[in-house]
C-alpha cells in the first residue's frame, strides 16, 4: 500500500452549516468549530496523504483550505461539498458528497434526483451517498425509505458509490452500509465526517494518484467498474465516548463562533447571511451581557445535555434495532440482490438471534 494515498473524502469547518430539520424556513448551524488551518494541521500529523474538505452545503471555506493545504505543500486538497438534498415536500431527504466542483447552484438540490445528477454527471461530477443508513434521524438518510424501511434500490444503484465506513456514525449504521454495498456490488469509500479535530483522519480511503485530478479520476474508474478496481478502506463508526468530545469541543468554543458569527456579517469574503439562521437570532442580536453569561454556563450548559444524552441515547439504539430488522428482512427478502453474493449468508453479528426468526 505505500504506493497508494490516504485520503480522507469527508470533513467540516467552521464554515460547515449544518440544516436543523422540522423546523420552519431554512435555519442552520455551524457544526464544526475546526477552522481550515486546523484541519490541514491535523490532516498533516495523521500522515494523510489527502482530505477533502466537504462542508454542509456551502464552499465557502475552500479558499483558506487551499491557502493553508499550499503553504504546507504536503498534502493534496480536495474541493467538496456535502449537499443536503431534498425531498418534493422541501424536506432533508439525504446528504451527497459530491467533488471536482466549485459551486453547485442553492437551487439545484430542490429539483428531484435525476435532474441533480444528471447536472452533476453534466459537469463531470464524483458523488457518493453518504452515511446511506443514518438511522438516527426522523428523515431518510438516501439508503432507506423512512416509511416502509426498505431499501431504496433504484436510488442506491443510481448513485452508484456510498460512504461505507463513517466516523460520526455508530459501528453498526456502517456496517449495514457494508453490507449493503457488497451485496448490490456498489463500491464504497471512508470518510472522518470530522467535526471536532480528534475525527479528522479516524476513517481513511486508500486510492491511487498523487494529485486531486489523479484521485478523483481513480474514484471514476472504480465507480464505472468496480469489479476491476477494487478499493480499500480502514476506519471505524463513533462511540458514545465520539459524541460527548464532539458536543464538549462546540461548546468549549462557543466563544469562537459567536465572533465568528459578527465577522460573517463583516467580512464579505465570509459566508453570506441565511434566511433566519439560528446563530442570528441567539447571539448576533443578543446583548453582550446575555453572551458572557452563555459562557459563564458553558460548562453547565454541558452537563446538562451530558446527562441528557446518557438516556437518550439508548432509547434511539432500541428504536434503530427495530429499523434496522426491517431493513434486513427488505435485504434477505429481495432475489435482486442474490445474483451479486450468490449463497453467501448474510452475517449480523449483533442480531443473530432476531434473524433466526425472520
């Protein structure tokens, strides 16, 4: 392998502004308080060969990126974007990493699928479905139908590459997705999905090409054969343990973004004002003294959401045994899907026993 790159396909800055779904209008939020410098810093001191930078739907941070990734000269700079994409209903329906583009019209992501990727496909686009199984969330997350819990087959097939291996997401939401992509024959890549600095480099993609030309190129091959091309990646989904240092490290730079959300107004080389973002209304129009006392209760602020999270989280993993059976009995049920693995099982480790009953 010394002869192949690793390449971190999924990262955010600070600039990364992530959509909070059922909620009126379009508000947002920054999901990540690492900026640019930092993230090739860190990239660098991970011995990555290459990251790509893939903000929520904004690019407004490729500028520093290739500033910072050009200073260094180590390592190769990939322009990306996660995209949020849109059901007819105006709601988040899946998120798409897509690269080698510059800009992606705020429009484009309303219109449906197959006129996003048929755009993208126009302009010679890589994208991959990422985290195709996030069950966690009240929406589909591209892999699945949040209703009836099958899996979207045209979609998956359609996309043709997902995000196997996630660091944000729970070992067994990737696992899931790994096995969906061995038995519809679909390739995969990893990818940190690094909101706080510790996530950058946790997951990794090993693919030919020293330059960001030569490696999205290698992504094209394997994602039009990939039976010729076989594509390694190494990696592992969060903990619990993941979360909590991705919620304490928000909050100990709570600081950070508020006077980053001032100098977003100020700098018009910053990204330019949303309709309603939440930061305008918590903290631009805030007085001063409300924010030094925001600060003041960071730490309890943090405990309290700490404690929260040690019942909330096992209740959600209850709920996702259920989606996830579901989602299994679609896989086991569909013939499509047996021409791919032939009479190879189909190994659960951790539902053994409910399989047993399908």
């Amino acid at each position: 392998m010394s002869d192949l790159t690793k390449v971190d396909f999924h990262s955010h800055t600070y600039y990364s502004l992530l959509r909070i779904p059922k909620m009126k209008g379009i508000h947002f939020f920054q999901d990540s308080a690492i900026s640019p410098k930092l993230l090739v810093k860190v990239a660098r001191r991970r011995k990555l060969g290459a990251i790509a930078l893939t903000d929520h739907d904004n690019m407004n941070g490729i500028k520093p990126f290739l500033h910072y990734a050009s200073k260094f000269g180590d390592i190769v700079p990939i322009v990306g974007q996660e995209v949020t994409k849109y059901d007819q209903n105006r709601r988040a329906w899946a998120h798409v990493l897509v690269y080698g583009l510059r800009k992606i019209p705020w429009k484009m992501r309303f219109n449906p699928l197959p006129e996003f990727l048929e755009y993208l496909d126009d302009n010679n686009a890589i994208y991959v479905l990422a985290h195709p199984f996030d069950l966690s969330q009240s929406a589909p997350a591209g892999g699945y139908d949040s209703k009836t819990h099958k899996i979207n087959l045209s979609v998956l097939k359609r996309i043709g590459m997902v995000e196997i291996i996630n660091g944000l997401q729970p070992k067994r939401h990737n696992y899931l997705a790994q096995i969906i992509s061995r038995e519809l024959g679909i390739p995969g890549i990893a990818g940190g999905d690094s909101h706080q600095p510790k996530m950058i480099g946790r997951c990794y993609t090993y693919t030919e090409g020293t330059t960001e030309e030569e490696i999205l190129e290698y992504l094209r091959k394997v994602k039009k054969s990939p039976k010729n091309h076989q594509i390694q990646t190494k990696g592992t989904g969060s903990t619990f343990d993941t979360w909590e240092q991705w919620i304490y490290y928000l909050f100990v730079n709570l600081d950070f973004n508020i006077h980053y959300d001032i100098y977003r107004h100020l700098n018009p080389e910053a990204p330019q004002k949303i309709l309603d973002p939440v930061y305008d209304k918590l903290y631009f129009n805030t007085p001063m003294f409300s924010k030094i006392l925001v600060k003041a209760a960071i730490q309890y602020i943090y405990t309290a959401i700490k404690l929260g999270m040690r019942i909330w989280v096992p209740r959600m993993y209850k709920k996702t045994d259920k989606k996830e059976l579901r989602i299994l009995r679609s896989l086991i049920d569909n013939q499509a899907m047996n021409e791919n693995r032939g009479n190879q099982p189909i190994e659960i480790p951790y539902l053994e026993e409910e399989l047993l009953s399908l």
